[in-house]
C-alpha cells in the first residue's frame, strides 16, 4: 500500500526538479515539501488563483501586501511605520526602501498608488476598494490612502490582504484574470514560481535571493498532491515535510517525532440555503432546517467528536467577539415537523449538493447522508448530489441549487466576516439582504471606530443573523497539522490576510 504513495510523490518530484531550477544546497534547508489533498488551487497571481484561502496562501509566497501578521499581530512588511490620520479618514504609510521587484525593477510608491487605483478598475475579489476614496504619493517611498468613510477593518482586510503589483507589468494588462505571462509571477516577495503542474496539482517555488528581508532559509518549496487518507504515511516516511492530519492520526504521529500544531475553530462548515426560491425563502422553513439537523451528532459521527456545534449566528465560541446569547436551535425534530407541516411543506423535495470524497473545503457524503436523514425524519423527500468542489461552488455562485454543502475560514479576522459572509456577492457569502436591520447594522459596525461600542454592534448583528438563518453553520472542526519540525510552523494570529487558517505564513520559510 505505501510503494504507490511513495512512487507517486517520487514522479510528481522528478517532474518537478526537471522543470525548476536546482535548489541551494547550502541553504538551512534546501527543500521543504508539503502536501496538499486538492493539489491545484490556480495559477497563483494575484488575480488568478483559486478563491480559497490556499490559493492565496499560494500567492502569497511571491506578492506581498503592506503589512503582514505573524502569531503575534501584525508585521511590517512592504510598509515600515503606518498611522491613521483621523481628521483626513487616511493611512500615511512609509515604504520600505531599497526593495526591488524580482525582475530588478526597484519597488516605489507609485506601484501602491497604481495597484490601489487598478483594482478599482479591474475589483480584486478579497478587498473592497470602494472603501479607498484615492492614493497618494508623498515621495517616492510613502503614500497617503484616503478613505471614502471611516473603515474599522482596514488593518486586516486591506493592509494586511491585497497583494501589490509591479506597475510596469499590469498597466498594459486589461484582462487579469487570464493573464498568465511569465511576468504575471513578478512580485517582491521571498520567493518566484519555477513550476506550476494544473494536472498534478504540483507548485515548485525557488527561494529569491535578492529579497529585501534576506536570502530564504528554505531553498525551494514544493506542493505536491496527497489525500488526506495517505497523508499521514507521507509523513511517517519522510516523503513530505508538512501536512494537514485528520484528527484520528494524531496519536499515533506524536510517538515517531513529529510536531503537532491545532488550530483554533476558525472554518465553519455551512449549509447554503437557496433563500431565493421557495420555500427557502420563507425564514419560518429556514428555521424548520434548523430545528431538524443535529448539529451535536454532525460532530459525533462526521468528526468523531473533533469538533464544536455551530453558532446559528456564526461567529464561533472560541472568538472575542461571540455572543453566547444567540438562539441555538438545539435539535427537536418534533419541533420541526410541525412547523414544516404548518407551512404545508410535508413532501417537499429538496436537492443536497455535497463534494466529492477527497475535496478539501467542503463537507463530505457522510455529513450529508446524515442530514439527509434528519430532513426526511421531518417529512421531506430529500436527495443528493455528488459533485467537483469547484462545480458546486459554481452551482452555489449562480444560485443553481436548493441546499449546498460548503464551508470557509476566516472566523478568525476582523468580524467584519459577519457583513461580508452576509451581504457580499461572493461564493462564500449568504448574499442576503432582504432583512434592512441586518443589513443596516453590518454596514454600520464596519464604520465604528469605537471597539466596546462596535463589540455590541457585532453581537446584535449575531441574534439577527440566527433570527433570519439565510445559512446556516453546521460545525467549526479541530484542525491539525503534523510536521517533522525543519520550519517552524504556526498559526497567523487572526489567520493569513482575511483569516485564512493554515499555518503556511511565508515568514516561518523566511
């Protein structure tokens, strides 16, 4: 069983060092391997990678943003010193000098004036910049960002999250998201992209030794595809350097010394409701679903307890920010049995869109087939539907759906998730409006810069949420990375940019 794993990985290498450049051997450490069970996650510019965290994690190791944060808070990074200016509703940042482009082209203010005034052109899916009224330069090594209103998240979700880019590669480029030219991988950060295999869902990055914070430790990095099923026997080989374990395995890699690293519960599997369509978009029906799925067994059997029952309001109760007063909607199936007949909706059919075995980032068939029999418990005839984690993201995008299956991070960050997974027109978003309250409060918290007054904001924000349920969060897993302890790595305090949780930050290879 262990020979095909190893010859895999052995191929997917050879592929890989043929393709790259040779890796420094007199580095600390000249190549570090880490698997990863989806494998492709996009072309990783900052306009073409995959709209998860990994994707941007890939990104990340190339293009830099402002400001960083590590596990204590944030870090400067492409900015030196930075302050608010109250009275202007602006950020004066002074840039780093001396940093050049990996193409030798030296790094200046007008690249930050120009990549704030190109997404407001081209709109970068992680950032708002509607919020940036305009950029400035105060010389050539600082830069003023004035704001459109006052913008509590803006640490987090525009300092410490959009990439920036070398204005003489992307002003004569009008369609970013297919642009795939060798200079599209032109950034500033530790390291450049020597290989990128789609089919093999393999990335090779080769350390760039003019970087401003120094020559890398790690000479290359090297992304290869390993199920999660495997990856604990990569690891006990010593085939791969880092991967995410499930939580079974713990035990037994903590006795053949490897490092063990949990995370806090800041990815939330959601049931998507298609509140569009009837009889979703009834909240009564919405709050039937919930009364009908015990989230208590999700966690026992789909997680083998590994797991914490989800907050209908969503924040998670490890956060500061969690309202402990929301309405839980313990499981009562005879509640929701009479609601749903109330409602007429006995014999409703209703579709499950779930991934396939293996996707990361999505629950799977047996937290499906668990509340398929919840819901038909309570009278309705329900069916699934095994798909592609990135076709059921698409089905969920063009509301091609009844209920889907899914789940993000970012539970961590800024609170300003609860507005954005609420009212946004992205993937991860419940895109809901229809309730004025929620809405007006969510936008309204994001502009208070008082934190005890906006920490009340969020929590009533909470009780609307989970009075409204547009979707509904099912569980927050116990995440585990195991790694043989080469790098030392850890978790992001708030997560990488808006709270992605995995413990990939480029500094711990730096």
């Amino acid at each position: 069983m262990l020979k095909p794993l190893i010859f895999g990985l052995a191929l997917a290498l050879l592929a890989l060092v043929a393709a790259g450049p040779a890796g420094a051997a007199d580095r600390e450490v000249a190549e570090y391997t880490i698997a990863d069970a989806t494998g492709d996650w996009g072309f990783p510019s900052p306009y073409a990678h995959y709209s998860r965290g990994p994707g941007y994690v890939r990104m990340s190791f190339i293009f830099e943003t402002l400001v960083w944060k590590d596990d204590q808070g944030y870090l400067p990074a492409l900015a030196e010193e930075w302050e608010y200016i109250d009275a202007e509703k602006a950020y004066l940042f002074s840039l780093r000098e001396g940093v050049t482009w990996h193409d030798g082209e030296p790094f200046d203010a007008d690249d930050v004036v120009f990549t704030l005034d190109y997404i407001k052109r081209h709109p970068y899916q992680w950032v708002d910049s509607a919020i940036i009224e305009s950029a400035e330069a105060v010389g050539d090594h600082a830069v003023k960002l004035y704001l459109s209103e006052p913008y509590a998240p803006f640490m987090d979700l525009v300092a410490s999250t959009l990439p920036i880019l070398p204005r003489h590669v992307w002003e004569g480029v009008f369609d970013p998201g297919s642009y795939r030219e060798r200079d599209a991988l032109i950034g500033t950060g530790p390291f450049s992209l020597a290989d990128y295999n789609k089919p093999l869902g393999s990335y090779l990055y080769q350390a760039h030794d003019g970087y401003w914070g120094g020559s890398p430790k790690v000479g290359r990095i090297v992304f290869v595809k390993v199920s999660d099923q495997t990856a604990p026997a990569a690891l006990r080989q010593g085939s791969v350097d880092s991967a995410s374990i499930p939580p079974e395995a713990v035990s037994a890699l903590e006795g053949v010394g490897l490092e063990i690293i949990e995370g806090a519960f800041d990815w939330n599997a959601k049931l998507m409701i298609n509140h569009k369509i009837e009889p979703f978009s009834d909240p009564q029906f919405r709050r039937a679903l919930a009364y009908a799925i015990d989230r208590e067994a999700l966690v026992d059997i789909t997680l083998r307890g590994q797991g914490l029952v989800g907050n209908p309001g969503m924040v998670p109760p490890d956060s500061d920010w969690y309202n402990p007063g929301v309405e839980a909607y313990d499981y009562d199936p005879d509640q929701a049995r009479e609601m749903i007949s109330d409602l007429g909706r006995r014999g409703t059919k209703v579709e499950i869109l779930v991934a396939e075995r293996g996707s990361v980032g999505w629950p799977g068939s047996r937290a499906a087939e668990v509340i398929q029999r919840q819901l038909e418990d309570v009278g309705l005839v329900v069916t699934l539907r095994s798909l592609d984690g990135a076709t059921l993201d698409s089905k969920v995008t063009a509301w091609d759906f009844d209920l889907a299956l899914s789940g993000h991070g970012g539970l961590g960050a800024d609170p300003d998730y609860l507005r954005r997974m609420t009212l946004e027109d992205t993937l991860n978003s419940a895109r809901y409006t229809d309730d004025d309250r929620l809405a007006d409060l969510l936008e309204d918290q994001r502009r208070e810069m008082d934190e005890d007054r906006r920490a009340e904001m969020i929590s009533e924000a909470q009780e609307l949420y989970a009075e409204d349920l547009p979707a509904l969060t099912l569980y927050y897993p116990r995440w585990y990375w195991a790694h043989n302890g080469r790098v030392d790595l850890y978790y992001t305090r708030g997560g990488i940019a808006i709270g992605v949780p995995i413990p990939l930050n480029r500094i711990a290879f730096v």
